[in-house]
C-alpha cells in the first residue's frame, strides 16, 4: 500500500506540515510508503523535522522524498535536510529510500549540496536518486559552460558516491537523469590526458578540448560497482568511461567487471555525430556489465546514411551472442532506416540462441520502409524474439501483408504498430490474433482473467486502440479513486482537519479490504494463467516442430535453386565469353579491310605517278625524234650546219640540263618503287599474321567461316592488285632501261657530231 500526498505542501509550512506528519506517522504503522513531495515550491524547514518524526515512529516504512520541481532557498532548509539525513542514517532508519531531485539544486550556492551532504551522512536506506529534468528542455548547466571548481566539485561527488570511498550510500542502485551524465563526464575529464587516450573520439571532441584539467582522483572501485540501473541523458559515449575504476578504456579490458550487478542501461539523447563511434564504445562496454537484460539507445536527430553499418552490426551481435543476458532492446529514435535496419536483423537471425537471446525488440521512429528483412527474421528457426514494435514508421498495407504472412512462422506475442499506415489483419499462431482497430473494440469485452496475461497486443493509430491486461484498467480506475479522495481532503481542509484524519483512515481500511480481495482474485487468475501458459507452450512446441520441418525442407529447395543458379551462371560467363571472341575476331577482320583499302589507295596513287611518268617519256620520245630530224637534216645540208653549230651546241647544252632533270625525276620514281616494294613486304607480313590469327579464330568459331572466308577473298583480291603493282613495276623498270639505252645512244650522236665538228674545221 502506498499514500502519495502532494501539492500541499508550500513555503509557510504551519497546519499542512502537522497534518503531513500525522498521516505519514498514520500510514506508517501500516508498513506502507509515504511520499513526500514540494511541487514547485520552496522547501519548508520544518519537512525535514517531519520526516525524522516519521523515522523516529516506525522504522519499517519506505519514505520517497521527491523534490523535482522544488527548489533550495536558503542555507537554512539545506543545512537543516543535511543533518536530517546525516541523524537518520546513524539510527539506520530508512530515510529516505528515494530522492528526487531538480537539476538546478545540485550545483546550488548554497553548501554543501544536497547529495554530497547525504554521501558524506553514509544513509545506509538510500537506493534511487533521479533527476527529472525533461530531455526537451535546455539544460541550466552545460559542462563546457562549468568553471573548473565546479568541475573538480562535480568529479568529487561522483567519487564519494563510488563504494570504496568510506562505503559511504551502500544500498545504491538506480541513477537517472542528466546530471549524472554530467558527473561522470567530470570525473572522466578529471584524470590525465595520458590516461584517456580512448576517449579522444570525435563524439567527445567538445569535452577532450576543454582548458584546463583537475587534478587526479585517487582510483577506487568505480561507481558501478553497486548499480542496477542506470539511466542517462544527454551522454557521450566516453562519459561511460567514468563508471570504471581508473576511469580510461584499458580498464574495459581487464578481467573483473566493473558494473556486476547493472541490469538495465538506457542511454538517451545520444549525440547525432558519428553514432557508428558511439556504437564501437556501448559496444566495448558491453562486457562490463555481464548481468545487463534491458538496453535502451536514442539518439538525436541525423541522417541514417552517416551510421557505420559494421559498427551497427558488431554492437547487435554483442548483445545477441553469448555470454550476453539481454532480453530487451530498445533502438527507439535510432534512425537506422532500411540499411540499419537490415543489419540488426541479420545480427539477431545470425547469432540466433535456442530461448535465449533478445525476446523484445523495439524498432519504432526509425524510418523504416522495407520489412523484407524483418520478415526474414521473424521466419528465422528458434529465434526467441516475443515482443515487436514498429510503431511510427512509413511502411504502409503491401509491408503489412508480408509482415502478416511472416508472423504465423515466429514466436511473436506481442505486437505494437502505434502510428502507423497498416490496416491489415496480423495473424499470429495463438487463437488471441487481432489485427485492426475495428476488431480489436469487440475484442476487449471477451478477454478476461489467465487470457489478459497472453493477450496479443497490438496498438493502431494516435489513440493507441488495442488489448490490454486488465491489471491497467484496475490502476486507471484506483488512481481515479485517489483523485476523489484528495479532491475531498481539499475541500475538507479549511473546516475541520480532524474530520480529514478520519476521512483517510476509514479509506485506507477500505482500500487494505480491496487489495486483500484483489490478492484473492490475482491467486485464482494465476492459477488459470499457468494452465493456459501450459497448454499455449504445448500447442506452441507442436507448432515450432511442425515449422523446423517445413523450414528444412525449404532450406533443401532453396540449396537446389542456389544450385540451378550457379549452374546458370556458368553457362552465361560460356556465352560471354565465346561472344568476346566473336567480337575480337570481328575487330581483327575490320581493321585487315582497313590495312587493304589502305593498301589499295597507296598503290592508286603509285599508278598515278607512273602514268605521269610516262607520259613524260613519251614527250622525251618526240623531242629525240625531232633531235633525230634534225640530224637527218645536218647530214643533207653540213654547210647549214657548219653556221649553225653554236645554235646546236647551245640547244644541247638545254637538252642535257633537261637529261639530268629527268634522271632525278627516275631516281626519285626508284625510291618510290622501292618504298613500295618494302610496304608490299610489311603488308605481307601482316596478311601472314592476319591469316594465322584468322586460323586460330577459325578453330574457336566455326559457325563465322564463312565471313571469313568472304574475308579471305577479299585479301587475295588485294593481293592481285599488288601483284599488277608488281607488274607496273617491272615495266617501269624495263622501260627505264630503254631510257638509259636511248640515253647512251644520244650520247654517242653527240660525240659523233662532236667528231664531225672537229673533222670540219
């Protein structure tokens, strides 16, 4: 049984605070709980003198003190709560079991704080402190806007909280909020920079280079050592490095733990840049905790294409894997989109354990389009996942449908699609499926008693419309009751407080009859419960043997396909292949037709210019046909001749330049000739080659001889053609032998009228 009272309690104290302290003194001979709250208020000084009435009565009762919007005025109420708790914690009275407090009191002016002061008392009943601060709120303290002595006293409440440092708070299990990521980021920064080398990382870059260092604590035992729960916001992944004992990553590997007994680690807000780095050190961390069932990763906004998929995929498989315990994963707001999404589901299905393993695994606000890889997941033989949530995601009813068809072949219980696009039925293997919204409002009047503890749930929409135990209903409407009774304690108030003593007292005695009926109830429904979780878990082994078989045998059909497949590829790597030969020979032939047009175009100009040269020599025929005349005539007149020899000798003199000429215009056509001859010999050689290639091809592709043939044809064409040019040659040659006859015939007319000239004079 536990008695919340709260907004009542404001700066003046007076009538409220008695009234609090006899109900609390009321309440705790019950064995119950008291919870004292200061909601958005100063705190009085005379709650602290209360609470040790309330200790000094009965030393059975759990007293929470909660102070999350309340806030330390004054040296006075902080001094006055210090002593209090330093005077309960000597008598080992359980004071108190809970404290909640408000960002702002931990680095108040006022000194000692609250925290340091309840370290320092040694309050042996203390195991939860929490900081509530929401997440979407700014943050009043930022380290790199803390001064160093605010650092060096941030780092020294982390080490008074820490076990070995005089045992001081040896019940403490449960940190949550901001601050303490704060605290551990301190006590990280106070060691050495030559310690700490591990958490140079970009993500931690704005604390590594921050000015200025404290000075190093002594290293004890870490403040994990204790924990079970731990809940951070607004950390860096290297502020983890504060809960281990030296501080530094080479603490990771030593042998001994240093968070034994941590069972649930939720690390929200992370920063947005490099989440594969943050990744690598949850990851590292990892075996530090060996007890850890529950891990919960949120990150701040980013684009799912920065993760670093095999940093992604190597933390997965870490928490899959043996030896890790963890049952719970939480990815909510990781921004894993499809890709990332892949990967964790190839890291579960991969490092699959027979019950054991993830069982609840929570995929919602991560972008996600593509459940092909959930699915595959899901079908995956003994997977031991129970619990689903893809709430808030953008697939739509074609993803629904495959998730629909996977469903049958897993061991989903629980189902959440909060926000989501999907009207399509969800089937599951128990006769409790319930797939849309519609359904599941008649559904809700049917199930009742062992059926709410193996109800599916699956949530549709804003309005979160599902099935639901029933225990949650009874909550709402106890809470709703509560809501009266201090509505009427309000009222009550101003007339007559004993009449609210009373009023409390005959509840209270009508709620211990509820819960004693309730107990009854609950003992009957469990009972139902395990005969019905029995007779589940039979039809469910009956199910899973009927899907190992079937599965096997699609393995066999998926093993021959794969086969098929290969075989397939082989012959298609065959065809390309035997197609990039076609198309090298293809090549080959094209530029064998280049070299004989080539080829051709050469000896089409070779003839042009003998024609020219002929042409010539036939000119040079008529003109020693006229020389000849000539001589004819000089015969028949000699005394013409006699006058006019000097004409003569000057027109042979021009003759003879015009020789010369013509003999460099023969020398000039010999080299061409020759040039000629040599490119015959280097197409020769080519065409030799080209054959010898086109002989290997020949054997390779049968199926092409005849281009090739229609090829070789065409080659021996050309090869016609250089033999004319052969023959021109020849010509050329013996008709450049007639000119050097015609020559020396000239020549020796010459010297024959030379020798008449002399005889004549």
């Amino acid at each position: 049984m536990a008695l919340s009272v709260t907004e009542f309690l404001d700066s003046s104290g007076g009538l409220l605070i008695s009234l609090l302290v006899l109900l609390a003194v009321e309440v705790a001979s019950r064995s119950g709980q008291v919870h004292l709250a200061a909601a958005a208020a100063a705190i009085p000084t005379g709650l602290p003198l209360a609470l040790l009435i309330v200790a000094s009565k009965s030393k059975n009762a759990e007293v929470l003190v909660d102070f999350s919007d309340a806030v330390l005025r004054g040296t006075c109420s902080t001094l006055i709560f210090a002593l209090a708790m330093a005077f309960a914690a000597r008598k080992h009275w359980t004071v108190p079991q809970m404290l909640l407090i408000s960002y702002a009191a931990w680095f108040a002016a006022a000194r000692p704080s609250v925290v340091e002061g309840l370290a320092l008392s040694s309050c042996r009943s203390l195991r939860k402190i929490v900081d509530r601060q929401s997440r979407w709120r700014p943050r009043e303290l930022q380290f790199e806007q803390m001064e160093e002595e605010q650092r060096r006293s941030a780092a020294r409440v982390t080490e008074l909280l820490q076990p070995g440092f005089g045992n001081q708070l040896p019940n403490l299990q449960h940190l949550e909020g901001s601050v303490f990521s704060l605290l551990l980021r301190a006590r990280q920064h106070s060691f050495p920079a030559d310690q700490s080398k591990g958490a140079a990382s970009p993500d931690v870059a704005g604390v590594a280079g921050i000015a200025g260092v404290a000075p190093a604590l002594e290293a004890v035992d870490g403040i994990g050592a204790r924990l079970q729960v731990l809940h951070l916001v607004d950390l860096y992944a290297a502020d983890l490095l504060g809960l281990l004992p030296s501080g530094t990553e080479g603490a990771m590997s030593s042998s001994a733990p240093s968070c034994p007994k941590l069972q649930k680690l939720f690390l929200l807000n992370l920063p947005s840049a490099h989440p594969g780095l943050t990744a690598k050190v949850i990851c590292k961390f990892l075996p530090q905790a060996p007890e850890l069932k529950e891990l919960q990763l949120d990150f701040q906004y980013f684009d799912p294409a920065l993760w670093d998929l095999e940093a992604l995929e190597a933390l997965i498989a870490r928490v899959q894997a043996e030896p890790s315990k963890v049952s719970k994963l939480i990815l909510d707001w990781c921004r894993l989109g499809d890709a990332g999404v892949k990967c964790v589901c190839t890291a579960l299905a991969r490092h699959v354990r027979a019950n054991a393993g993830v069982k609840e695994l929570s995929l919602a606000h991560c972008e996600l389009k593509d459940l092909s890889h959930v699915c595959e997941m899901l079908e995956t033989p003994q997977l031991a996942l129970t619990s689903l949530d893809l709430s808030a995601n953008s697939f739509g009813d074609d993803e629904g449908v495959k998730l629909a068809k996977s469903l049958p072949f897993s061991s989903i219980k629980e189902l959440r699609l909060r926000d989501s696009q999907v009207s399509e039925r969800m089937p599951v293997k128990t006769k409790w499926t319930q797939s849309s919204a519609l359904w599941l409002s008649g559904a809700l009047s049917k199930l009742g008693g062992s059926q709410a503890d193996r109800a599916i749930v699956v949530s549709l929409g804003m309005s979160g419309v599902g099935v639901h135990q029933r225990r949650s209903q009874v909550l709402r409407q106890e809470t709703m009751r509560r809501r009266v009774i201090f509505g009427q304690l309000r009222a009550e108030t101003e007339k007559d407080p004993n009449q609210v003593v009373k009023l409390l007292c005959s509840k209270f005695s009508q709620l211990i009859d509820r819960v004693a009926q309730a107990e009854d109830a609950f003992e009957t429904a469990s009972k139902r419960a395990d005969q019905m979780r029995q007779k589940v878990q039979e039809s469910a082994d009956r199910h899973q043997a009927t899907t190992s078989q079937m599965q096997s045998s699609l393995r066999t059909q998926l093993a021959e396909a794969e086969a098929a497949q290969l075989r397939l590829k082989e012959a298609r790597a065959n065809a390309d292949f035997a197609a990039g030969e076609v198309l090298r020979a293809k090549e080959a032939a094209h530029s064998l037709n280049e070299d004989c047009e080539r080829l051709s175009s050469q000896c089409r100009e070779e003839q042009r210019t003998l024609e020219e040269t002929s042409s010539r020599m036939q000119q040079e025929e008529q003109s020693s046909a006229t020389c000849e005349r000539e001589r004819q005539r000089l015969r028949a007149e000699l005394e013409a001749l006699v006058q006019k020899l000097a004409v003569q000798e000057e027109e042979l003199a021009a003759d003879y330049q015009r020789d010369r000429q013509r003999r460099g215009d023969t020398r000039q056509l010999e080299l061409r000739v020759q040039d000629a001859g040599r490119q015959r010999v280097s197409a020769e050689k080519r065409l030799q080659s080209v054959q010898e290639e086109l002989g290997t091809t020949q054997k390779q592709v049968l199926h092409f001889k005849e281009r090739l043939e229609l090829a070789t044809q065409k080659l021996q064409l050309g090869h016609e053609e250089l033999q004319e040019l052969l023959r021109s040659q020849e010509e050329a040659q013996q008709e450049k032998l007639r000119v050097q006859e015609e020559d020396e015939l000239k020549s020796s007319q010459h010297g024959h009228f030379r020798a008449l000239k002399k005889n004549t004079c």
